[in-house]
C-alpha cells in the first residue's frame, strides 16, 4: 500500500493499531480522498456503537472526534463493496453512487469541527437517492449480466450495503440532533411505541387514499406485561429512534393497505370486513409489534424479501408517495429492525393474509449497531435469536 501510516499513542488489538480515544489514523503520502486513502480506511474494522453510546454521548466535538475517523471507515467499506460488484461500471447509476460516497468520504476527511455540521448536512442530501439508484442499477446488472449477478448476490451485497449506510445516517443525524440542542441527540429515551405506530398509521392511510381512492380501517392497539412502571399503563416506551419505527410500521402497513385494496376490488368486497390491526406490545426484554392483514397471504415459493421482486406494475400505484413499486420496502424494513439487534418476520397464511413481526430489544446492552464489513464477517443467524 503506498499510505504509510503515522499513529500516535497508539496500541495493538489484534491486526489493528488504535489510538486512545478512538482511531486516530494519518496518512502522509496519500491526499484526503486518494484511492491510497480509501483503501487504507476500508482495511480498518467499524466501531458499533450502543443507543446507551448514543444517549450518553451528546457533546458535538466528542461526536465528531468519533466520526472524523469512522465516518470515513465506513464509506471507505461502502466504496469498496462497490467496486467489486462485477461490471458496475457499466452502469451510470453505480458509478453515480460510487462518486457521491467519494465525496461524502472526502469532505469528512478535510472537515474541522466547526464545519462538519455542513459536511454532515449536505451528504445527507446528497446520499438522499441512493437506495433507490442501487434497487434500480441491481434490476439492470440481474438482466444483462445474471450469471454473475445471482438474487443471493445482490442480497447480500445490498443488505450489508445498505445496512452500513443506516449507520452512517444515524451517525450524522445524532451529530445534528445534538448540535441542534436536543437532549439525548437521535435517540427519544422514552419512545411511545402507540404514538408512533399511529402516526404511521396515519400517514400510510392518507397515502392510500390518494393513491387508490379507497380506505382500510387500521387498528393500532397495545399492550405491556410491564407491571414494573417501565412502561405507561400499556404503552411499551424504549430508547429508540421514531422516525425508524415508523419507517418500519408504514412499510408493512403501505403493503397491508395495498394488498387489502387490491383484494377489495377484485371481489367487490367491504373494507369493514378485512381489518387490518397493529398490535404492540412489550416484556421486559423486548418489544414486538405485529402488523395483521387479511389480505389473502403472499404465494409460497416468492421470495418477498429479495430486493428485485415487487407484483406492482410500473407506475401502478403512482403519485408522488407510492405506495408499492420498488421491492426493497420489505428488505429494507429488515435492515432497520436488524440495525439495533432487532428482526423482522413475516408469516404469510395463504387464504388468509400476512402477519409481519418486528422484535426489538429493550435493553440497552443489547441495542448495539450492526455494521457490516468484509474484515469481519457477522453472524446473521444469531440475529434471529430475536424472531417470535
Ligand atoms: N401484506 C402483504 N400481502 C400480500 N403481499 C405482500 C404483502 N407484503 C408484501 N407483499 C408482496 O411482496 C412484494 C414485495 O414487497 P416490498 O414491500 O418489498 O416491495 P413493494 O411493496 O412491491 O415496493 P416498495 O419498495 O414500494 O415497498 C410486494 O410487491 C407484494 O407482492
Ligand atoms: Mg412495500
């Protein structure tokens, strides 16, 4: 490698050389954003961080000593799982994205504490499109070049793609929230589970009605078998992110409402009679929150979680919020679950309708990030620990 690497203060873990504090990492000979540079950053392990972390860690210069070296690991991985996907570079797309993570890489790499907040502002907007870019340019790569580019390939590239990338939002929100004056940062310690599923609710069904005319009656109820005070009466609270839970609960309600309404149609059917309902509810140790429709089942044999199959015809569901049509709601809804340690299940009753679980750990130890990376290989199956 041509960086050569000068460290300060620093001690051995395994392979690696970190700094006290956190990696401090210099390179001499490669400018900020070189490939040198990249490759340098990609070859060091991530650092999960906790909610209990995140809570604890409001001071915007100890954050961004934080991120001014692992914001950079971080899209240095992104970058490099780009690179390797066979012939990306015939897409536009891909090599779009390829250069907005430079970027975004570079200007963490040249900011000072008192510009990051800029920095952090402008590669969220910048990186605002790029799931969308990645689902599309995967569609393309499966059909020109699918012997390579199988649907296990793009699984896995995407889910650890993506996954890193939540991360790195999290992160770069947590820095503004903070810098904004909010008190415990990206984190509400006492998120209200019912409120926000609600909310979701809310909004998916707007989103229905403007996008098909018709209107299914959603329940949200919860429940607790907290009698300890950790909950209020029966509405489960966590330290969590609302905007994620209710990221998730849309994704499974906009795909109930719109199988419940496709199904309406077809038989001239009630909505009174096919509720959907969502129930949260909440032990100790976890909170789960199931999403009920009875809109037939999904068939056996698809795999609803690959990011290349959706049943919705282009421009299907139209309007300026869709409510079906890209195929990564579901693989991403699971993304974000896992993110904490959490887990998405669905359980389709064929006939019937489809039951989603999401299961989230309440206790802080266990809401540790995962952030995927080549040098070290995650155990998915113990993930699912969680799964009900
Ligand atoms: N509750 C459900 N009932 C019936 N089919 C479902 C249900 N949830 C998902 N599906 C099927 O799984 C497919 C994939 O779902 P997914 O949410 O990943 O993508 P999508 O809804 O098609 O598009 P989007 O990216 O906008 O969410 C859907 O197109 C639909 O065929
Ligand atoms: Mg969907």
């Amino acid at each position: 490698m041509a960086a050569r690497f000068l460290r300060t203060t620093c001690f051995g873990i395994g392979r690696r050389c970190w700094a006290r504090g956190g990696v401090r990492l210099y390179t001499v000979q490669a400018g900020p954003g070189s490939a040198a540079d990249v490759a340098a950053f990609a070859s060091l392990e991530p650092h999960p961080r906790s909610v209990q972390y995140l809570m604890s860690t409001v001071d915007v210069s100890k954050i961004w000593a934080f991120l001014s070296t692992e914001l950079p690991i971080r899209y240095a991985e992104r970058i490099r799982s780009l690179e390797q996907v066979p012939h990306w570079e015939e897409v536009p797309d891909l090599v779009e994205v390829r250069d907005i993570h430079l970027d975004s890489f570079k200007a963490v790499r040249e900011a000072q504490v008192d510009t990051f907040a800029q920095v952090a502002h402008e590669a969220i907007l910048r990186e605002q499109r790029v799931v969308d870019m990645m689902a599309k340019s995967m569609h393309y790569l499966r059909r020109d070049h699918g012997d390579v580019i199988t649907e296990d390939f793009v699984s896995k590239f995407l889910d650890d793609f993506l996954l890193n990338r939540i991360g790195c939002q999290v992160l770069l929100g947590h820095f503004l929230a903070c810098r904004a004056g909010q008190k415990s940062g990206i984190i509400d310690p006492r998120c209200n589970t019912k409120k926000v599923c609600r909310a979701g609710a809310k909004a998916v069904l707007e989103m229905c009605v403007s996008c098909t005319g018709l209107c299914p009656n959603v329940f949200v109820d919860a429940y607790s078998a907290c009698g300890n005070g950790l909950d209020d009466d029966d509405t489960p609270r966590f330290p969590y992110m609302p905007h994620i839970l209710k990221y998730i609960v849309m994704e499974l309600l906009k795909n109930s409402c719109r199988a419940t309404v496709d199904m309406l149609r077809a038989g001239q059917l009630h909505a009174d009679d096919y509720p959907i309902n969502v129930i949260v509810c909440a032990d100790e140790d976890h909170v789960t929150i199931c999403v009920a429709d009875q809109a037939r089942g999904i068939p056996r044999g698809v795999n609803a979680w690959s990011y290349l199959y959706t049943t919705a015809r282009e421009g299907e569901y139209g309007g300026e919020k869709r409510l079906a049509g890209h195929g990564v709601g579901l693989p991403l809804s699971r993304l974000y679950a896992r993110y904490l340690g959490g887990a998405l299940d669905l359980v389709s009753l064929p006939g019937y309708g489809t039951h989603a679980y999401v299961n989230l750990p309440r206790v802080q130890t266990q809401q540790v990030e995962v952030v995927p990376d080549a040098d070290y290989q995650y155990d998915y199956a113990s993930l699912l620990n969680f799964t009900v």
